[in-house]
C-alpha cells in the first residue's frame, strides 16, 4: 500500500523562507563563519525554482515479517 501526497506549494514557502532570511545572512555569517548552514540560502534559492515537493509512504503489508 502507498500513498502520495503532492505539495504543489512546498516549493513556495520555502522560496519565501530564504528570502526573508537572506537580510540576517551577513550575521549568521559572523556567528557561524563560513560554514555552509551560514549559506544556506545562497544554495538551495536557486533549485527551488524548478523543484516539486512529493512524499510518498509506503508500509508493508500486515502479516509479512
């Protein structure tokens, strides 16, 4: 048995999430050093344009092991 559960605006909030932390970029780099969690944002903003959000579950039948 499966499930899926599409997340069409996942992409979104996480696109809107960076942007508003982007400003606070230049102090978590001063608290963090150059470590790539301080750019985060830097990385991960521009694979979001293209990106679709899915899970998938899956469980193994009752009775098997």
């Amino acid at each position: 048995m499966e499930y899926i559960d599409e997340r069409p605006d996942e992409p979104e909030m996480w696109r809107r999430f960076y942007q508003l932390r982007q400003p606070q970029e230049a102090e978590l780099l001063r608290k963090l050093g150059d470590d790539p969690v301080a750019r985060e944002a830097e990385l991960v903003l521009h694979p979001l344009a293209t990106r679709e959000a899915l899970t998938v579950t899956l469980r193994r039948p009752s009775g098997n092991g």
